[in-house]
C-alpha cells in the first residue's frame, strides 16, 4: 500500500497525459495532410471514427507506445 500513488496525483497525472494524448494526435492529423484533401463523403467517401485508421497503424501505435513505456 506505501507504494500506491495518492489518488489526487493520480488524477492529476492522467489529466496531463490525456493532454499530451490529445496534443500528439491532433499534431499528427494536422501535419500529414496538409495541403491534401483526399476523399471526402460528397465523392464515396467513409467517415472515419477510429482513431488508427485516421492516423494509420504505424503512427497510431507509434503514439500509443509514448504513453505506454
């Protein structure tokens, strides 16, 4: 039980870690289609809802790994 993390350091901790989550995807979304459209809905487009296949697998566990390790 000494070793346990006080539970409002911990709030505090996740807190910041969705930050730098949310900071690292929206960095990688931004930056790799800059300037590229792609498709979109109005031409057979998918709406995509999960986040790996927005990012691509690679990235997506390449971020997913920072919060890991």
């Amino acid at each position: 039980m000494e070793q346990l993390v006080p539970a409002e350091l911990a709030r505090e901790r996740s807190r910041l870690d969705l930050q730098r989550f949310r900071r690292r995807v929206a960095m990688h979304l931004l930056a790799d289609d800059a300037g590229r459209v792609g498709r979109t809905l109005a031409d057979g487009g998918e709406l995509l809802t999960d986040l790996r296949q927005m990012l691509g697998g690679p990235k997506y566990l390449d971020i997913i790994r920072e919060f890991i390790y």
